[in-house]
C-alpha cells in the first residue's frame, strides 16, 4: 500500500488537522523513464504552509492532490537511465510512502554523510543559509548579523555561519529555552525572546553598535525592528515570512518601507535558493567540513512515522521545534 | 539687509504659509576662511519637508533656524582661499539673500551651461536620475521601468534616460495634462494618472511584461502595484516616499515586503546621490551633452523672488509642478 496524506482544504487561519486527509492507495507502477522512489525522510518547512496561500515560486496546492513536501528516499525499480536500485535520491513528491517519478524530478545523492544530514543540513535548509547569508547578506567579519527564527532549521545555521565569518551574531527565538541554547549551545552572542515583549528594545539593546545584515526568515515585528536598528548600508536578506504564514489576516507592512530604505541606503533583497544550485557542490562541500570539524552543529528534530507529518507541520508555526524538523517514514 | 525664511514650526499634517516665517537682518560679514555669497537660485525639493519630520541623511530641521535648502548663488566676497569674487557656488544654505561659509561647505560651478541648468538638471536632480536608475536599478535594453512622480525634477529625467538606455518607460503622475506631457513632449511610452483611481489596473495595463525596474519616488499605492507588477529579480530603486511626507499619519507598509520580495527574488535599494560624487564630473557631462543633443529635456518651473518660496514648496505637495522647481531670488 502506498500511504498519502492529502491538502484536503485550504486552511482559514491556522492549518489544523482538518487540512490533511489521510488515504492508502495502491503503489504506482513506474512508467518508462521513471523511478518508483520509497521514501526515508520528509522535509517540514515554514515554505508547506505558504504554497497553501497562492502562487509562489511555485504553483499553489490544490485541494485533494497529495501534500507536497520536499523528501529524501531510496530507489525501489528504476525504469530511467542513470538510476539504478538502492541510489538514494531527492525531490519534491510529498508526504506519501512511494512515488514514481522521472528521472528529471529526482537529484541523486552521493555522500558519505548520515542520511540526517541529507534532508536539511546538506540540502535545502543548509544551502538556503549558506547562500543567503554569505552571497545576499555580504557580511563582513565584525559586523553584527541579526537573524529571526534563530532555532529554527535555517537560522540556526545562519547564527553558525555568521560567527564562522567573523561576525558578531544575535538571534530572536520564541522562549527563554530557545534563547539560551542559541547562545550557550550554537555560541550566537546575544538571543532575544521575541514572545517577551518590546523587541525593539530588546534588539537595541542586544545590538548596541546597530545591525549590518539582518536574515528575516519571519517579516513582521523583528523586521521592523531591524529597519529600525539597521546601519548604514545594511543588508536586509528576504528568505521568510513566517510570522504571517499561518494567520488569517496579514499585518500590514513595514512602515519603515520604503522610508528609512531611501535614508539609510538599506538594501532588501530575496532569494530562492535554486538559484544558487550551479555552486550547490561547493557549497555543500563546506557545509559538511564545518559540521565534521564540530564548528557548525546540525539540530535534527525527527518525528517518526508517516502518520505524524500534520502534527510536526502544525508544530512548526507553533514554534515547538529546535533545528531541522523532519519526519523519518522508513 | 538679509532676508531669510525661517522654518518656524513643526507641521502637524500639511505644510502651510505658517511653518514659515519672514525676517529681515544684517548680511553676514564672512570669517577669514569664508565666503559671502549671494543667492541666485534656491532648489526647492520633495526633501525639504522629510527634514522636517526627523533625522535622515542629514540632522532635522529646528524650528528657528533659516529653512534649509540646496541652492546656487555667486561669491561677493571671499576670504576664502580657491574661492574669488564672482565664482559661481553651490550648497545648502538655505532660503536667504546672503550667506557667510567656510569652502568646504560650497561646492565651486565651472560649467559653460545656462545657470538655470546648475539647480537641478545638472546638479542634484540630474545626478539622483543617473545615478539612482543606472547603478541602483541597472536597467537593460528592452526592461520595463517605471518611475513615479514621473513629471517632477527627478521623474521626468529618470524616464528620459530610461529611454536613452532602451528601455520601455511608464510614468506616474497626477492628472491627465501630466501624463499627455510625459508621452508627447519627453517621449515615455505610457502614463498613468495615479489621480483616477485604480492605480494597480491602470498600470497592469501600461505595463503588459510586467515591471523589471520601478524608480520609486513617492512610496505609497503606486510602489503596493509596482511591487506586485515586478517581474523575477525586478529591482526597486528607493529614491523618495513623497506620497507619506505631508500627511498628518503615514500610511502602513507595503504588504507585499518582505512576502513578494522573497517569491520573485526582489531587490529594493536605498541611496542618496552624494554616495556617487566621486563621478560626478563624467555624469554631468553626459547629462550636459544629451541635454545640448535635445536628447534629453531639461524642464524648469522656476518662481520669481525670495518670498513666494513657501508657496512654491507647498505646491510641490499640491503637485503643481512641472520638472524642476526653483525660485530665483537675485
């Protein structure tokens, strides 16, 4: 049988249980030039939850197709040269136990490194902080780099990043716990509990010579603040906008926009990190130096089993997870 | 005698005759390193106001001081050295007969063009379109620019150089003598009156590719429609946000930053011309040599007398002006 969850509906506010439908279909055949593909690990990411609002970088779901959701798994039959039986592979073919796919829609990893790492770290989550801090945030050593979501799977490499190239780092994460894991575990050198109240004093405070590169990965009130508190010439690196992802009504934008961008000669800029994905082996190539030399700890956050893919999701926007979320299905 | 206009009072909302009040004292005897100057022509600017409201590239205006403003005048006496009688300055000090400043406050003129040119086509305004579109927007032939506020000092030169660069020009402004102007007299290829409601469908319309490059001088509803009409790595110029300086409340933020500036890999910049000043002399001469081409139209909208310069700054808030205003005071 080949499990799926569903985007059963579009969500009103926050995603629930409601949006999901479990459902066991047979397992596809692979065509010619396909792969059937079973899959290890699921991808749980702040992305899910905005390809439910609209077109992004990529078309919107729709109702009743199977949740999308980038994975890592293992070739079961392989009908497509240049896979074979056993290559381990990734794609985007979503929350489901099989897929058969074209050879075009699979990208084969060949690693040593424990296939943990191949879902975040050495892929999308790493390569996203890696490219967006270092290509679009420009920072220099000394400067202070402030990050959002700093425990979350991508900010907390880019805190590690940021102080492998000499920065000074300061992180916003919901909780006093997450606060000081950031400082006392990842070595940022300031965290703020953005649930505590006042983050822009708070920020002021844990940034007294202003900011150079802010990475938002959540938009909102830390964005304001950061416009706020940039320095001249700040780099302010669009890679998320989670805060307004799961509600019902977005907040409106920042006043500072485009006010304090003309005064202060700020620079805003997105990314996708497909973009970069011609210098990905380099990229990651570094990436797992700096992990297997102990410079850049890679959290993993692994539900386990299929069945636990909408909680962990759901989880996500209520800030429950610690470094890359993912969900271990075989 | 001096007569000078001082900026008298904050404006709560609008600007007024108020915010302004006339004086009349002794000219100034200059210092040894000094020089007296006599003002020709005072620039009036979108710009004077935003220093009215706070710190920006430069310190807030103070009530009681003599209102600030760039201008151009000549040296009547000099105790400075590299400055002699009859040179022709400029800088910002502001609205007043006489001025006594040290040299490194004025900024020496040696050009064969008609003074009028030096207060803005060939000065700060020239420089903020050639700059602002060329480096920060860095349009290719065949781009769609768009730039707001396309009739004023900045505007219609942005749209003009755009055309020089290959572009396809769209322009903004209020009403429709504006926009017949902007297509018939300076060669833009499409206007949309900002005044006649639906800004976002009128320029969806006007700009059928979408927009790669928005020179954005008013912040407000037509940047909301810019951001949305971006094409993937549109660039937003951020050179003023004239819509929010003469209101009581500003409005809120653009909704659309940071979620669309992730999704379509956007990037908004910041500058101020002065950032570029190491080349002025090579922009000015081209900016000098497509004026004298006809290539290039430089309009001026020019008040007679130190004492209409309060209305000739309220009006620009009106938006009665055409090309670069300026008052010529001797």
């Amino acid at each position: 049988m080949n499990r799926q969850w569903l985007y059963a509906k579009q969500p009103q506010g926050k995603i629930g249980k409601d949006t999901f439908e479990w459902r066991e279909v047979a397992i596809p055949e692979p065509q010619p030039g396909e792969a059937l593909v079973r899959t290890r690990l699921l991808s749980l990411d702040p992305a899910n939850r905005a390809w439910m609002m609209g077109k992004t970088y990529r078309d919107a779901l729709q109702p009743g197709q199977v949740m999308s959701g980038f994975a890592l798994g293992e070739v079961v039959e392989s009908r497509a040269p240049g896979l074979a039986k056993g290559d381990l592979v990734e794609g985007d073919w979503g929350w489901q136990d099989y897929a058969a796919l074209p050879a075009r829609q699979l990208t084969r990893r060949i690693t040593e490194a424990p296939i943990e790492l191949l879902i975040g770290p050495l892929s999308v989550t790493g390569l996203t902080a890696y490219f967006g801090l270092l290509e679009v945030g420009q920072p220099k050593p000394g400067d202070t780099v402030l990050v959002s979501a700093a425990a979350g799977a991508v900010g907390s490499m880019v805190g590690q990043i940021a102080k492998i190239a000499g920065c000074r780092v300061v992180g916003t994460a919901g909780g006093q716990d997450k606060c000081d894991w950031l400082v006392k575990q990842l070595g940022f050198d300031a965290a703020v509990d953005y649930k505590a109240g006042n983050v822009f004093r708070a920020l002021r405070a844990a940034c007294p010579d202003g900011i150079d590169v802010y990475f938002d990965n959540t938009g909102g009130p830390v964005l304001d603040a950061a416009l706020a508190l940039a320095n001249l010439r700040g780099r302010v690196v669009c890679c998320g906008n989670v805060s307004q992802y799961d509600v019902e009504r977005p907040a409106p934008g920042p006043m500072s926009v485009p006010g304090l961008v003309v005064v202060k000669r700020l620079r805003l800029e997105g990314f996708i990190v497909m973009d970069f994905y011609d210098r990905r082996a380099e990229a990651e190539a570094r990436l797992a130096r700096w992990i297997a030399e102990g410079r850049l700890k890679a959290e993993l956050d692994i539900f386990d089993g299929l069945e636990t893919a909408p909680d962990a999701l759901i989880g996500l926007f209520e800030g429950n997870n610690r470094g890359k979320r993912a969900v271990r299905v075989s």
